[in-house]
C-alpha cells in the first residue's frame, strides 16, 4: 500500500501561491499570534498576508470540518500549512488528507526565513495589543501583585450581570468583580451619567490612568431572556469595556476567549472574594471621548446622511421582524435605513463575530463580512443592537481595526421602539 506523504514547500513557493486565487495558507497558531502577538518571541508579529485562521486547537472539535468549509477552504484547492509546532502541523495535515485534502503541503520555514526577512509580506490586527491573551493577563496578575499599595494601577475586572457567583465559583487570581450594572442604567439600558460612572470607576479603583483587563464567563441560564446580555457575562465584559472607554480610561484590554481562555491554559483559579480599593479621583472629565456614544437625537441625523450609517447588529430574526429579540420589547422590526450587521442565530450570540471558542474572529473575515454588506470604514459608523451590548463588540472590533469614525448607537432597538412616533419596518428589504 502506498503511504501518505505530506510535502513541504519552500518560502519562494509560499511567495508565489499568494496571487494564487485557487491556493490556500492556513495559519494554525493560536489566534493571538495570528492577530500580532509574538508567542515564541519571534522578530515579527502577525501572520502571512492572506493566510486565514485555523488553530490546530480546533481540530479537537467534533465540528471540524465544517469550520473549515464555514471559511470556504475547499478539496479542490490547494492547502498550505504553516505554524510553530511541526508536530501540529502533521496532525493537522493528517486531518486534512482525512477529509480528501490531497493537494496539501506543509511550509515549515515560517518562524526561520518567513519571519526574518522583512521583504516577506505580513498583516496584523492594528489594536491587537487591546485583545490580550492567557499568558499576558497571568503576568500581569503577577505584576499586580507588586502595585499593592499603589491603588489603581492595574485593576483585572471579572465581569457580570447581577452574578456573583459567577465571579465565586471561580476567577482569575487578584481580579474583583464588576456587576455590568454599575456603568448601565436598568431602565434604559444605556451608559450611566457622567457623575455615576465617575462613581462607580472610582469605587473600583480605575482611574484614567489604570490598566484595565475585562473577561467574563460564557453562561447560559435557562432565564436568559429575560435580561439583556445575561446569557454571556464575557459580552457583558466588553460593553463594560465601551463603556470605560467613552468615560476616558486610556488602557483597556479585553482577555480573548474571556475566562473559558485562561482555564484552557490551565492557570490558577481563585475563589477569594477580592475586596475592591476605592479611589477619589478619575483624574479627567468624563466623558473623555463623547463620539463614542451616539444618542437618538444624533442617530436620526445619522438617517439622513449620506457620509453615515447606523449598523443593526441584531439577528436576521429580529432585523426582519419577526422577533423582537427579548420578551420586554414589544414591537418587531428595525430602524428605516439601518443596514445589516448580522450579529449570529438569535439576541443571545454573536456567532459572526466570534470563532468556535469564543475567541475573537479572525479581522480580515469581519472585514469582508461589513465590506459586502456596505459598512465601510470612510463613513461615520453607529452600531446598535436591541440594548447596547451587541453593538458594542462590533464597536471593539472596528476599534481593533483602526476604523477611524466609530460610535455605539445606545438606545438601540430597545429606545427607538419605545417612542410610538418613531417609524419601523419588517420584512426582508427589498
């Protein structure tokens, strides 16, 4: 029987398959890498230009196949892999030849020649040092030891919606809990006032000088619906993190994967109920970046130029109206003239947004993904959902990118729908 061989290629042959349409390179590092983390200390971040995602991690999903057809990587085409570990690589080449991958090479030479010549053309995330990983916040849990006596510092905020045993049953040593609650109004669902935030930051110790980490869990209570965002406290992380920025906190990093992440790198795990060390001074104005957050009088301007959009991301579902999305909005349907994010299957998930483990998706799939929709980065975005917490992980990731003129629409769905004299549609747009 003839074995199975796996060929290599050389860095000239990788150059050459980039202007090849019917070639694919597939990255199987860890997304952190692939985003610009230099993971084994390597002369360059990111990936080769191009390259898509596919952590050799995944291959113990059970789903694996249909992630890679998901990101259109096809038998017919030819595949290279490339990564750190060759190991991994061969198993994952393996997997590949499973499915009747046959046209399959493996590029070992990345990190040694790739990597090393500057000539060679790569891509990274632009903010991808606001999108942390395990290793970085364990070091700096370390480090945060060091700032004891120096109130505010650094502050690692586990982040929930009125759910502490989600933060007792387990959390990254050194990090306090933050109810999303305290930078939100219940009523509207919108960001607090300025005195409330300067409030509530100040009682958790984050000036606007403090380096700010937020994760949260991804949980899924049989009650989800019945409050905006509770079916994923690491969403609720990132609509804490918006909500930071706006006030004016000028270093704020969101744990990639959230918490599900750090226990994946099997890291210490606290059950210590970390007290929290109020400060008595912000340090600036809030709000510091005002064009953050875009309010209902603004986003009906919004409406009526050319030069702007106002981005539902909402589920098709809600978008066509035939859900509202939660059980206290009554009416169905979206906003006239607001153009489709696609956030996922339901109010609940933001599957588009995200890879199979929670971590963020890959930038340029995202891209493209707004781009053929007609969200582009040379107008004045305002992402919106049903309460904010949606629109604000597609904010953070226009933000990563470098998009220049980004907002959240806080009222979102929840705000407009109230106002009986504010017009809507359903049904699919013609």
């Amino acid at each position: 029987m003839k074995r199975n061989t796996i060929n290599t290629i050389e860095t000239k042959d990788v150059l050459e398959a980039l202007a090849d349409k019917n070639t694919m390179i597939i990255d199987i590092r860890p997304v952190d890498a692939y985003n610009g983390w230099t993971l084994q200390n390597e002369k360059r971040g990111g990936h080769i230009k191009g390259a898509k995602s596919l952590p050799g991690k995944w291959t113990k999903y059970i789903d694996w196949i249909e992630i890679v057809q998901s990101k259109n990587i096809l038998p017919e085409h030819k595949i290279i892999l490339y990564g750190y570990d060759p190991d991994e690589m061969n198993t994952v080449a393996a997997l590949f030849k499973r499915f009747a991958y046959d046209k399959l090479f493996v590029y070992q030479n990345f990190i040694e020649e790739w990597v090393n010549d500057a000539a060679m053309p790569m891509d990274k995330l632009k903010r991808y040092r606001y999108l942390v990983h395990p290793a970085w916040v364990k070091a700096l849990s370390d480090q945060q030891k060091a700032f004891d006596k120096e109130k505010g510092k650094i502050v690692i905020c586990h982040a929930h919606y009125r759910n502490r045993d989600a933060y007792l049953s387990g959390h990254i040593p050194g990090a306090i809990d933050l109810d999303t609650l305290a930078l939100e109004s219940p009523e509207t669902w919108n960001r607090r006032s300025p005195q409330e935030l300067k409030k509530a930051l100040e009682e958790h110790s984050i000036s606007a000088d403090t380096r700010v980490v937020l994760y949260g869990k991804f949980m899924f209570p049989d009650n989800a619906d019945e409050f905006p965002g509770s079916a994923a406290g690491h969403l609720g992380a990132i609509r804490c993190a918006f909500i930071m920025m706006y006030a004016g906190v000028k270093d704020v990093r969101i744990l990639n994967g959230g918490f599900k992440a750090w226990e994946d790198a099997a890291y210490e795990i606290s059950y210590e109920d970390v007290p929290k060390n109020p400060i008595t001074d912000f340090g600036t104005a809030i709000p510091a970046h005002p064009e953050y957050a875009v309010d209902i009088k603004e986003a009906k301007v919004m409406l009526k130029d050319k030069r702007s959009e106002l981005v539902c991301v909402r589920s098709w579902t809600e978008y066509t109206g035939q859900v509202s999305g939660y059980n206290y909005i009554e009416k169905k349907g979206r906003i006239p003239g607001a153009i489709y994010g696609n956030c996922g299957s339901d109010a609940y998930h933001m599957e588009n947004y995200r890879n199979p483990d929670n971590t963020t998706r890959a930038f340029r799939e995202i891209e493209k993904q707004w781009i053929e929709s007609g969200i582009t980065p040379d107008k004045h975005l305002a992402f919106y959902c049903g309460t904010g917490w949606r629109g604000s992980e597609a904010f953070l990731n226009a933000w990563l990118m470098g998009w220049p003129n980004i907002s959240v629409f806080d009222g979102g769905w929840f705000e407009w729908s109230n106002d009986p004299n504010n017009p809507y549609e359903s049904g699919i747009p013609e």
